[in-house]
C-alpha cells in the first residue's frame, strides 16, 4: 500500500496534488510519502513483536536525511555500506550504537570514522578485513563489536545482480569455515563477537530461501554456542521484495517474514536485526516527469519524456520494471495504445519500457513512475551534464524540497582546468 492516490482525477501524494509540485520544482523530480514511510517501517517493527530487535533501515535504498530522520524518529536504526553512508546518517541525528556497517571493501579510515564516533557492530565480510578492524581498534585502545558475515549458499532466486547468498558470490566466509573464522576473531584483543550475520539477496518474493537460510544460522549459533562464543545477536539482512507491477503475485507480507523469523531462530533467545530497505523505500515513492514529445517511429509509437536513464537507472541496468501512470487520471474507458517509454539521453539503453499501453498523452502532459523510492535517485548521476533531479518529501498537506536541483553553473564550475591549458 502507498499514499500516492487519484483524487477528483489528479494524482496526489498524500493530500498534495503531484502537479502542484511539479509546477513549483519543475520535472522530473522524485516525490516521497512520510506516511508510506512510516507504515511500511511500523509494519516490520509490529512483525517482531515479542522479540528483542532492532529494524535497522538499509540507508542504501534512499538515504536522504530527511528521509533518514522520519525513520529514526520512528524508533529505525540504520544499515550503512560505506564511511560516507555512515557519516550521512550521523548527521540525520542517528546515534552511533544503532549503526551497523555492512559492505565488503571498509578501508581502514572508513573503519576509524565508525569507531571514532560510535557504531553498534561491524558486520565482518573476511579474514583479511576482520584484520584490519582489530588493528585500527586497537590503535584506537577501543574495543569493536563484530559479527561475522557467513554465505550459507542459497540460491535467493532473484536477479543475479542482486543475489548475495550463494557460494560464488563475492559476500561473507563460507558458512562451512564459520568456526575457524570464529575462533580467530576470539583470539584478537581489539575485537568482540556479538552475533552472526547472513544476507542472501535482495527483493526476494518468496520465503523459502530466507527459511533455509535462517535454518542454517540457526545450527550454527548452536555449534559456535558450544565452541564458547557468546552468539545473542543476529543479523538476518534485508531483501524481502516489493511488486513492482501491480498484476505480479504479491510477495509476502512482513508479518509472515516475522512469523518465519520467530519460527525458526525463536527459540535461540537471541537479539534479531534486520535490514530492510527497499520494502520501506520502494513504493513510498514516485519520480514525476513530463512528455517532450510524441514521436512516430517505424511501426511504433515513442513518448520522449525529460527524465532519463540518468535519473532512473533500474531499467537500463536490471530490466526493471515500474507502473508509469498519467498524472490526470485518464475518462473510464478510453483507449490505450502501445509506446516505448524513453528518455533524451544519447543510449538505446535510455528505455523505460517497450510496447507499454498507455492513453494518449501529448507534449506538456506529466506521468509518474510508481515503487521508484528505492535505488532511484541514489543511483542517479549527471551523465549527459544532466543536473541531479530535486527530491521533494511530502507529509500530509505540506510539501518541501529536499535536495536542490544543481544549476549548470554549479555543475560546470566543480570543475578545475589545469594551469598549463
């Protein structure tokens, strides 16, 4: 469920009407819903009631902090892949003890910014990194709190860009060596095992892999328990998915992921995190743009619209697919025809969708792309020098402009020319 509905013909985010805002920023820009946010937060915090948790909103989905603060006012902690991420939400006002750090690659510096200023865990993806964070810990005569990140090799089946849990991905120890990568953290003075952390993938529509996934952590908590490691936390990722079109099948519902989670890892006493960010990001918002032109082609009709692949990149880079619907609800019955949905960037890539049915449309009219709020204006760029779009975050009745769009001045002038030119 979102909060971006048809109101007296006109789509509204939440109580505004997404052409006012579109009148006040200009297009394209991306638009958010406070209260879709908050529902689809509370919903995961709801499912694990009766258990010790934490939801901790992975930042990489959408990580404006305007966005981030509405989360963590709610009570979220946050999931942060990088130093930048990491520093992103302290400035949100997020405190460092509900920061975990996820990623593959933290650099020594990125490891001292967390330890300097606070962070609930490490989530430790090697040996060599598990290293490097014992050495800076104790350069810094502090003492940093760890779980391991095991690969239990299950196949999320999701897209192969996106899964994270089998064995020839790039992510965690073989769960196989978890105890000799276990006794290893033990023997370092700079570090302290807190728990176990797994993360197979993301937008999973089913629950079955994450079931034979938590089964597998479940064994081996009780294997390490044995070995004399204190395990009483575990991370559990995020990844549970979102319908993109609204005839797909819909995946299941945070409360059966929360009844699974209790099922198979309950009875372990444990402190659950989880990390869900595209479920709470995903339909919680829109990007609005506006037709150029409609162009004929040969055997095939093209809308030209202002956004592009720059600014929304799923398509090109997933073969993603979103519902794009008029602004102006379109009269009971009229016609549709199919178009390919492009944008003016100079890539074939630039395609939205091809053959998509549509009602007419004509230059000046807006459209809007649905379950855009996550890994869309994070992943945009200025390629083509095409300025950052604006991200607008609604509540209630009230609108305001979250991030700027650049001017060209502004892009044209970060850059420095050499003095011998």
């Amino acid at each position: 469920m979102d909060h971006f509905l048809y109101r007296d013909g006109v789509l509204c985010a939440e109580d505004v009407p997404v052409a006012e805002i579109a009148a006040a920023v200009g297009t394209p820009f991306y638009v958010y819903s406070t209260a879709t946010l908050l529902r689809h937060y509370n919903l995961f915090d709801e499912a694990l009631a009766g258990t010790d948790h934490v939801v901790c909103y992975a930042m990489k989905a959408a990580s404006n902090q305007a966005i981030l603060r509405t989360l963590a006012q709610a009570g979220a902690g946050m999931d942060v892949v990088s130093g930048g991420e990491y520093l992103r939400a302290k400035a949100a006002g997020v405190p460092g003890e509900k920061i975990v750090f996820s990623g593959v690659g933290k650099t020594a510096e990125e490891i001292r910014i967390a330890l300097t200023g606070g962070i609930r865990q490490f989530n430790v993806e090697s040996e060599p990194e598990m290293e490097v964070i014992n050495a800076v810990a104790q350069d810094l005569g502090v003492i940093a709190p760890i779980t391991v990140r095991v690969n239990p090799d299950v196949d999320a089946k999701t897209h192969a860009k996106i899964a994270t849990g089998k064995s020839e991905n790039k992510f965690g120890i073989p769960i196989a060596r978890a105890p000799e990568v276990y006794a290893r953290a033990a023997s370092l003075p700079g570090l302290k095992v807190v728990g176990i952390d797994v993360h197979i993938g993301s937008q999973l529509t089913d629950l079955e892999p994450f079931r034979l996934a938590y089964s597998k952590v479940a064994e081996l908590t009780e294997q390490l328990r044995a070995q004399g490691h204190d395990i009483h936390r575990l991370d559990l990722g995020g990844g549970l998915g979102i319908p993109y079109a609204r005839s797909n099948e819909a995946p299941p519902l945070p409360l059966e992921y929360g009844a699974m989670i209790k099922e198979t890892l309950g009875h372990l006493g444990c402190e659950i995190e989880i990390e869900p960010g595209r479920l709470i990001a995903g339909n919680a918002g829109l990007m609005v743009s506006k037709v150029i032109y409609v162009k004929s082609g040969e055997g095939r009709d093209f809308l030209i619209l202002d956004g592009a692949m720059n600014d929304l990149i799923r398509p090109a880079m997933y073969d993603a697919y979103h519902d794009i619907v008029p602004v102006i609800e379109p009269a009971p019955g009229v016609e549709q025809r199919p178009y390919d949905i492009v944008g003016p960037v100079c890539e074939t890539g630039d395609t939205f969708a091809k053959q998509r049915a549509m009602p007419p449309l004509n230059p000046g009219d807006l459209v809007a792309f649905r379950s855009a709020g996550a890994y869309g204006a994070v992943m945009s760029s200025e390629y083509n020098t095409r300025p950052l779009i604006p991200e607008v975050l609604v509540n209630g009745d009230q609108f305001a402009v979250i991030r700027e769009r650049p001017t060209f001045d502004e892009i044209i002038n970060r850059d420095t020319i050499p003095e011998w030119l």
